[in-house]
C-alpha cells in the first residue's frame, strides 16, 4: 500500500461519523453535571474497514461499495448494541431516571438514523477531495467532505473582532451586550451572540463583497451535519460549565470531522435551514435551525444528529452565534 494511500485512510477514519470524528484524546473531558452516560474511550477503526476502504478508494466500484458499506454498517451496529447494554445496566443500576432519559434518547436517535448516518460516511469516503491535507485550512476554511466539492467551512465560529469589523464598515446596530456599540471587554475571542439570522445573512453577503470570487453564507442544517461529524466521545467543550462563552480556541484538541473547532457547546450556531413547528408557535415567524448546543445546554443536547432546535430568524439570542461557509 502507498504511503499517499495510507494517509487517505487516515483521513477517512478521521472523518467518519461512525468512528465518532476526529478529536485529540481529552482525558481531563469536562462532562455536562447531569450526565453520566458518556464513555471516554473511543472506538478505533478495525483492519478490515482499513482494508475496504484501501480498496474502494483503488476501484469505486458498486461491488466494492457495497462491500464497504456492509462493513460500515456492521461497525455502526456494534457501537449501538454498546449503547443499548449501557441503556439496560442505568435501567437496573440509575437512581435518577433523567440518566435512563438521556441514554434511551441517543439509543432511539441512532435507530431512527441508522441509514442515513452511514450514508453519511459513505458519501464523505467517496468525495474527491480525500487526499493528504485535505484537513488543512484554506484561509481559514475547511472542505466539507461530503457536501458539495466546492464548499468549505469556517475554522471557529465569526468572533467578536470579526463582527467589529463588519460593524465599523457598514454601521450596522451592534449585538445588546456590546456597551456603546463596544464589545465586551476581554470577549474578543469569543463567539459574537445575541445576533439575527438576519444580522449573520448580512455579515455574510458582506463577506462576499470584500471577496467577489466566492460566496459566503451560512451552512444548511446537512452541511454544518457533515462538517461537524459525530460528537466524539472524549470531546471537551463548554457545557453546563460556566455562565457565558469562552473563546472559540479553549477547547481546541476537541474537532470536528473537517477540522473545524469548537462545533459543538459555547454557543447554538444559525443555520440556513428552516424548522417546521406548528402556526400556534411560529405565529406566522419564520424558524430556522440552530446546531451544537450551546455553554447552557445539556451534553447530550449538543449532539450533531439533534434535530428540532430553532430560533426565530429576526430575533437575537445570548446563547446563538454563527459559522460561515465559503462556496467556490
């Protein structure tokens, strides 16, 4: 086997969603106060997931495919069969039954998902921009594997310093915590909150026009999915831990399948996607899709695969920011 190929495999297995993405072991994980239903061990990926994906990526043909997918799948059912054991030891041995909650919800989330999470890896083995660097960032953008070939992914979240900027060349009204239209002090680094899906809309296209060659948005509900990977298990990240944000950095051993940092906790993240709720909660509103949990949610409600969280897009909340994408 090549040594380009083998850095290949190494990519894949870090970017797969059953592998449980790609993070650096964390041993010191700082777990939500609630949960205790989280395994610090990470699964690694066997010799023969190896050796199908050496092959497919050799030859991607429908017999090949199929044969890593098969093997995909296999793999995927171990670790559900692991989660559905822990689910039936908290049954016998839990003293709160929010701890059985919380376990019986990542086991019905990976049942109902089960196909479209391998998909999912499926379709980030067969991207062409699989290839030793593909993980590195592009002025600070990374390729989403598994989207669209010409879409890559902010690095963090946009920051305070970026949002000023913006601020200062359009006059746009600053976010309500900012004091006089000055940020808050010693918060540079941090996520910029309490903005609009409209005030994101407007720093992106604002984006674009300083660059004319690409376009800049916000990630649809799938993309940002793709970008971030499975949660990993040891993966360190502001949660239940403290009363506001923390710099997009502090917890940066922890990554998200691209390589993009701080995905998940910190702040909820717009996207362009919209929620379906019922008129008598929307009251005519439109409603977009947050992502990541923020620094006051509930681990497990920072998992990629949660779905049904939005906000309503004219309105601005202290635990909601965003990521940018970059088309072409």
């Amino acid at each position: 086997m090549s040594i380009n190929l083998q850095k290949v495999i190494i990519a894949v297995c870090a970017a797969a969603t059953v592998s449980a993405g790609f993070a650096a072991r964390t041993e010191g994980a700082k777990l939500h106060r609630f949960s205790t239903t989280i395994e610090k061990e990470r699964p690694q990926l066997n010799e023969e997931t190896k050796r199908l994906i050496a092959s497919y990526r050799r030859d991607p043909s429908e017999a090949n495919r199929s044969a890593l997918r098969k093997q995909v799948g296999i793999n995927y059912d171990k670790v559900l069969d692991r989660k559905k054991a822990k689910l039936e030891e908290l049954k016998r041995t839990a003293r709160h039954a929010s701890k059985i909650q919380e376990m019986q919800e990542i086991v019905d989330e990976m049942v109902q998902n089960r196909e479209a999470r391998i998909d999912q890896s499926m379709r980030r083995f067969s991207d062409p921009r699989f290839r030793p660097g593909a993980r590195y960032a592009d002025g600070g953008y990374l390729p989403v594997l598994g989207a669209s070939w010409n879409v890559s992914i902010a690095y963090t979240p946009v920051t305070n310093e970026d949002y000023a900027q913006f601020l200062k060349a359009t006059g746009r009204k600053a976010p309500k915590d900012w004091d006089n239209g000055a940020m808050p002090a010693g918060k540079g680094r941090h996520p910029v909150v309490n903005v609009s899906y409209d005030d994101a809309s407007a720093y992106c296209q604002w984006l674009s026009l300083q660059d004319r060659k690409a376009v800049y948005r916000l990630p649809t509900e799938e993309e940002w999915e793709f970008a971030a990977g499975h949660m990993p298990k040891d993966a360190d990240f502001n949660c239940g831990e403290r009363n506001g944000t923390s710099p997009v950095d502090a917890h940066a051993a922890t990554s998200g399948a691209c390589g993009a940092i701080d995905m998940w906790g910190n702040c909820w993240e717009w996207t362009s996607s919209s929620v379906e709720v019922s008129k008598a909660v929307a009251h005519g509103k439109t409603v977009m899709a947050v992502k990541g949990g923020s620094w006051r949610s509930p681990r497990t409600s920072c998992r990629t695969e949660r779905k049904g969280e939005g906000r309503e897009s004219s309105f601005a909340f202290s635990d909601v920011g965003f990521r940018v994408v970059r088309e072409g």
